[in-house]
C-alpha cells in the first residue's frame, strides 16, 4: 500500500546499504538459484544484524513505520 507523497522500504535496500556480507554474497549468486537459496536461509535464520540496528537505520533514513487504523479496533 502506498501513501502518496512517500516511497515504501524497497526489499533488502538495509542489507545492501549496510553491505551485509551475506547480502553482498546474495547478489552475486542471482543465475544460481540453488545456492542463492541456500545462503538466503542464513538471512532469516542467523541474520548478522538485529532489529535495533535495523530500525535505527530506517529512522536515520527517514522512513516511516505505519499501521491502519483498523489493527487498532481488534
């Protein structure tokens, strides 16, 4: 869902930026998709980066995190 006048968090755009090694292993595996999905499973498994570092990137950067209202009437 887009709000006009933003742009969403682009998928990986903190891993490449923060040049995850795993991430930068990643890009260069995109014609083995075998392999890529092999060393992918290390990404939600044994991520080398935490959350918090994770939301300070997003914060540092300017985005913007969220939720419809409709979460809040459950």
């Amino acid at each position: 869902m887009s709000i006009e006048g933003f742009v969403e968090y682009k998928r990986r755009e903190f891993c490449n930026d923060v040049k995850c090694p795993v991430q930068m292993q990643l890009n260069t595996l995109k014609d083995k998709p075998e392999e890529f999905e092999r060393v992918r499973q290390t990404c939600s498994i044994a991520c080398r980066f935490t959350t918090w570092q994770f939301h300070h990137w997003l914060m540092e950067k300017g985005y913007l995190i969220l939720k419809p209202k409709r979460f809040e009437e459950m």
